[in-house]
C-alpha cells in the first residue's frame, strides 16, 4: 500500500478517537445540541476524515470502507453546505456509523503492519 494512503488512514483514525473523545459522556441528542464546542470539534474532525477517504481513494482504488461516497459527500457538506447540516444527523452519524469505520481503519492499518 502506498505510505501516503497509510498515513492518510492513520489520520481517519485518529480523528476517530477524538470524535470519541469529544463525545464522551455525551448520550442523548439534546446534550450534543447544547454543547457548540463539541459540535464544532466533532465537525472539523469528520470533514477530516471525509478529505483523508478523498485523497486515500485517489491513490487506492479498492479501499475497503463501506459508505466512502456519503463519508466524502458529508465533507463536502460540512465545508461547502454548512446551512445543510443538521445536528440530529451528525448525532445519528457518530452514534450509529463511527464504530464501522472505525473497525474498517483498523483492519487497514492492520494489514499494513
């Protein structure tokens, strides 16, 4: 594999683990809404994680992540359509979708060692 992709999955991985971080103690929707620092943080991070999938799958044609379209459309959104997002999206997105991806990188960066 090429180290640039390797990198690039190492950066989704790590912006994973903030993403869990930053959602820590944070359980239902109307937590997440009120708290605009954890919004923004989690945000940024998936943004990063749909531009590290864009660039990845140039150089990887066959990256083995399910959704890498919509993770790299939400990018899209997040930078270019802000007024679009809505938060109980991103809640749902975290909650119910992070924990594949996350175990998709994993098998990744395993593979490569």
């Amino acid at each position: 594999m090429n180290p640039d992709v390797a990198k690039y999955i190492e950066d989704i991985r790590i912006s994973i683990e903030a993403i869990e971080s930053h959602m820590a103690g944070i359980i239902k929707l109307h937590q997440y809404e009120n708290d605009l620092k954890t919004i923004d943080s989690v945000e940024r991070r998936l943004a990063i994680i749909g531009e590290a999938l864009f660039k990845a799958e140039k150089l990887e044609k066959n990256l083995p992540v399910s959704n890498l379209r919509k993770i790299i459309g939400l990018r899209h959104i997040l930078v270019h359509d802000y007024d679009l997002i809505n938060d109980s999206t991103i809640f749902l997105i975290v909650k119910n979708d992070l924990p594949a991806l996350k175990s998709e990188v994993e098998n990744i960066l395993n593979n490569i060692s």
